[in-house]
C-alpha cells in the first residue's frame, strides 16, 4: 500500500471544478480545514516516528532471544530442563515423556535442529511456494535469518549459510530502502531494494538452466550441439530485485507491464520475514502458524457460505411462488438441480 500510495499520489486531489463552484465564505471554511488537516497530518508523521523507534527498542530487547535460539537450533548449546517443561503444552506432555524414552535406545547423535529455516519457509505460504527441489539442498545449509534496521527509515534481512556446495558466500544480505519523505498519513514508502550477489560455485547457479539444443547445417547436414543459459525460477531470486523504470517511457513499460506487481510482492516477501517469519520461527517449523491462518479462513468460508445459503434460499421461495401463481417449472427451479447433480 505504502509503494502504490507514492506511485499514485499525483493522482490524488486531481481538481473536479465542485471546490470552485462553492461560495467564496465555504471556500473559506474548506481552507481552515485544510489547516486542521495539516495539523494532524504533522502528528501523524510524529506517530510513525515514534512508532519506528519503539520497533527498534524492542528489536534490541528481542536480540537475545534471537542469539539463543539460533544456538539452539546449530547446537552451539542445549536448553536447559526448565526452558524444556517451559516449551512443553500440556496436550504433548504425557506423549513426549513415552516417546523420549524410546527414542533414546537407538538414537544417533544429530546436532542442533536440522533443516529448521527450511521447515519454517517451505511452511510459510509465500515462501513455500517459490523454494523449489533444486533450491532445498542449498537451503539445508540455512542456520540462521536475522534483521536490523537503519538510522534511517528501513531494514536489512542476514541470511547465514554454512558451507555448501552452491556457493561461497557465508551471508546473504536483502536491504530495503524507503523514501526521505513520508506519504499520506505519516507512512514510510517504499523506495526500492537490493541484494547480495551470489558467488555461484561452478555450475551449480540455481538461477539459470542450460537448455542444449542440436542444430543441422544445412549445406553439410552436420549437427551441432548449442547450449544456451535461460533463468530459472529459484528462491535466490529474491536476492535479485526488481527494479523500477526510472522514466514512464511506452518502451520501459511495454518491457515489463507487471513491474508494480514484482515491486509488491518483492516488498511483501521483506515484510513477511520481519514481521511474522523471524519472530514466529518456531511456530512456522512446527506447523502452528498455520492453523492460525487456516482458522481465519474458515471462517471467511463459512461467513460467505452462509450468505450464499440465505441467497439460495430466497430464490427457492420465489420459485415456489411463482409455481403456485402458473403451475409451470421455472428457470430458477431448475438451477438447484443443475447444482446437485
């Protein structure tokens, strides 16, 4: 909303002639209004400030946890038994207790929490959808996302890799910027992102496929093998973002008609880290997170359902009525039978 809300603002106020048809007392009035709005448009920016820095309060007060789970999950250090009885739920505690006892007896040593940043990603709806096959052996090696914020308005995303065999970088960075002056209301805009370029290994960039392809010549009737490198779809393009055309020239836009759409769902991905991912982590690999959002949309479901049943119900009672007034079958009478069938 924040990115389309600066693209758009231009458009905002466009003059539609009725100010101007108002006497010149209301004209009067409007202005002082205009006054108040400016008014609280200055506390509003003050809110978003202030709103700002208590995030990056409590950030700082939430680092330590952040530091201790990231240890937990590389298995740098164990929980301690009071911080395990802390995580237990009483529905799993009796159940926990059989199972570790079997467990136990033939257990191989495995340190930490493996494959935890993938679990909660591929959980994450957003994410799950753009991590492929390929993609998840680079991923394994994921131990840790972490952000920060700036003195300015935005924030950093830290992917920590161990080695692997994809490339050589030990941390991914994804930096988002926001614009010097807030919008409408107080609220920071999106300005544009940059990524860590990936050192690639040789051939193992997850960002492009080699399509071979056999050409005929033909004088000689020989083939040849041509081999031609195409992007691929990966989730390390979210390393890679798009980038708005400076100008709105026809060409830049024919080029790339979707480029607002890309913009956003850049900038929902960014958002989607910092606010539920990084935060809930544990609660995106154990599959919690989702039961919220599976809850929310039963609900809408069911909300919607109901109405669609109150609407069916109403045109049976009219078909039915007009069954009594001609003693013929309707069209709306034929619809519910359509629909079971």
């Amino acid at each position: 909303m924040s990115m389309l809300q600066g693209r758009l603002g231009n458009l905002v106020g466009a003059p539609s002639g009725y100010i101007e048809s108002l006497s010149p007392e209301v004209r009067r009035r409007v202005k002082g209004l205009k006054s108040i709005q400016k008014k609280h448009a200055v506390l509003e920016a003050d809110f978003q400030k202030e709103v700002l820095a208590l995030e990056k309060k409590y950030l700082t007060l939430y680092t330590p946890l952040y530091e201790k789970r990231a240890e937990f999950v590389s298995g740098k250090t164990e929980p301690t038994e009071e911080e395990v009885q802390d995580g237990v739920s009483d529905d799993e505690e009796e159940a926990d207790e059989d199972d570790d006892k079997e467990d136990e007896k033939d257990a191989e040593k495995v340190d930490g929490v493996p494959e935890f940043w993938l679990t909660a990603l591929k959980n994450n709806p957003q994410f799950g959808d753009i991590i492929t096959e390929k993609d998840e052996a680079a991923l394994k090696h994921l131990v840790d996302i972490r952000m920060a914020y700036f003195e300015k308005p935005g924030f950093r995303l830290e992917f920590e890799f161990s080695p692997n065999d994809h490339f050589t970088n030990t941390v991914l960075t994804k930096t988002y910027f926001y614009q010097d002056e807030p919008g409408y209301g107080g609220d920071f805009i999106y300005d544009h992102a940059e990524g860590t370029k990936i050192e690639w290994k040789e051939g193992k960039d997850l960002s492009i496929t080699v399509e071979t392809k056999k050409q005929r010549h033909k004088g000689t009737n020989k083939t040849r093998v041509v081999k031609k490198t195409v992007p691929a779809e990966t989730f390390f393009s979210f390393f890679s973002p798009p980038v708005a055309p400076e100008s709105e020239d026809a060409e830049e836009v024919d080029e790339d008609e979707n480029i607002d759409e890309k913009l956003e769902a850049d900038y929902g991905l960014g958002e989607e880290l910092k606010d539920s991912v990084i935060p809930r982590a544990i609660d995106w690999f154990t599959g919690k997170a989702l039961q919220y959002q599976d809850n929310d949309d039963m609900y809408d479901d069911e909300f919607d359902y109901e109405d669609d049943e109150e609407e069916e119900d109403d045109e049976e009672d009219e078909s039915d009525d007009d069954d009594d007034d001609e003693g013929v079958r309707t069209k709306d009478e034929k619809a519910p039978e359509c629909k079971q069938q």
